[in-house]
C-alpha cells in the first residue's frame, strides 16, 4: 500500500488504495439535467394514448379501441389497429408505448405457434394470460398494458393485465387514458346476457365516451370479435356504423 506523503491525504483511499469510485465514471445518472433529459426523451415516443374495453359474452369475447396514436401533443396517426390477432382464437389490445407493444405481440406470435408445433394443440386462455403475465415481468415490455380476450375449451375468457404482469380474469375491463369514461359507461350498460352485437353496441359507447373526454383517444373504433370460430377485426371512422 502506498504510504500518504501529507496530512492532506492522510486517511483517504485513492484508486490505487483500493478506492475506485471514480474509476468508471460519470455513471449513470450523474450528467447534469439527467432527469430533464430522460423526461424528453420519453416524451417524444410514439404512443398510443388510447381507449381499449373487453367484454366476455356466453358466446364470446369483444374487444375495442380507439385508432388514435399520440407523439406528446401531437397526433401522430389517425389510422391505428390497437386490436391484434395473437391466436387462432384469441386476440390482444394495446395501450402505451408503440414500440414495445408491437415487440411484444411478435414475441406472443412466435411462442404460440412454436407451442402448436410441438404439442399439436392450441394454448388455452389460461395459458396464454401466464405466457403475457411473464413477458410483461420481465420488463422488457415497459409502458403496455393489454387486455386478452380469447375462447377455449371452457368458453370465453377476459383478462387485464397491467405492466408489471398482473393477471387477472373479468367479466369486462378497460385499459388506457380513457379508461374512467369508458369504465363509466360498461358500469352503467353492461350484464352477463349480453349478445355479440349487444355487447359491440356497448364497447362502441363505451369508446365513444372516452374518444368525446380523453384528447388522446380518437379517429374512430376498431372492433374485435373472438369466437370458437376465430377472430374478426374491422375498422370503423363513423360510431355510428358500430351503434
């Protein structure tokens, strides 16, 4: 060890006293404005603002959104499917980041087709919640919030899953910006007997709801429903289609 020629360095470590401290520096965080920085930079990321609702029927499931995608207080498009087809009967909204929702759907694609392939069968609701629920845990899918809505061999199913991969089954749920104008309306409208098109009236007011309130929300619907017989998705600009 290197004896201290000073009272001035007496009793203090240098890098070659073992204090390496300074050795890696400037780590993270210790640039000047850091926070000003990261804050910007976030801001400026493509998201989807959005409104997404999921209703579970005895037939099946529907699932809407908005079609409005934000970057900071700009529209950024008018024209976006935040519904997508994850299984032959399942399918996913998306709320948040744009970026890492559309990662997360391929990552989703891929692993159930390679679980088809090698089990020959398709993956349940239940199974497929888990599989999301751990993708969204591993935090390399920030800033999503989905909803799956999906039918198996034990009918129709609905699941809220938050960032941090919380899963859990409803009867109806709401996720993004405009998620208390839309909860308002599901609150008020919504019961168990509800038919298909019962239930595509009834996200359409719900979405419309949000869309009049919430200045992320808006440019028209798009509508999802998912069956034993598969998945349909279509696009709206005028509610009054859907309504």
């Amino acid at each position: 060890m290197r004896t201290p020629t000073s009272d001035d360095t007496s009793g203090r470590l240098d890098p070659l006293n073992g204090d390496h401290s300074g050795v890696f520096s400037p780590e993270l965080g210790e640039f000047p404005n850091a926070e000003q920085r990261a804050g910007e930079s976030t801001a400026k990321e493509t998201k989807t603002g959005t409104t997404t609702v999921g209703l579970k029927t005895e037939d099946g499931v529907v699932l809407a959104t908005d079609m409005r995608a934000s970057l900071g207080h700009m529209v950024s498009s008018k024209n976006v499917q935040k519904v997508e087809e994850i299984h032959p009967t399942g399918a996913l909204t998306i709320a948040g980041s744009v970026s890492a929702a559309q990662s997360l759907i391929r990552s989703i694609r891929a692993e159930v087709r390679l679980y088809e392939s090698r089990r020959g069968e398709d993956m349940s609701m239940q199974a497929l919640s888990t599989l999301l629920g751990n993708f969204l845990r591993s935090g390399a899918f920030y800033i999503v919030q989905p909803i799956l809505g999906g039918f198996d061999d034990e009918g129709a199913h609905i699941y809220s899953i938050d960032p941090a991969g919380s899963i859990l089954e409803e009867e109806y749920t709401v996720t993004g910006s405009g998620s208390q104008y839309a909860l308002g309306v599901l609150e008020q409208e919504y019961s168990n007997d509800l038919s298909i098109e019962e239930a595509k009236t009834t996200a359409a007011r719900a979405i419309k709801s949000a869309v009049e309130r919430d200045l992320a929300s808006g440019n028209g619907i798009n509508v999802c429903v998912v069956t034993e017989d598969g998945v349909e998705i279509t696009q709206h600009k005028d509610f009054e289609d859907v309504l």
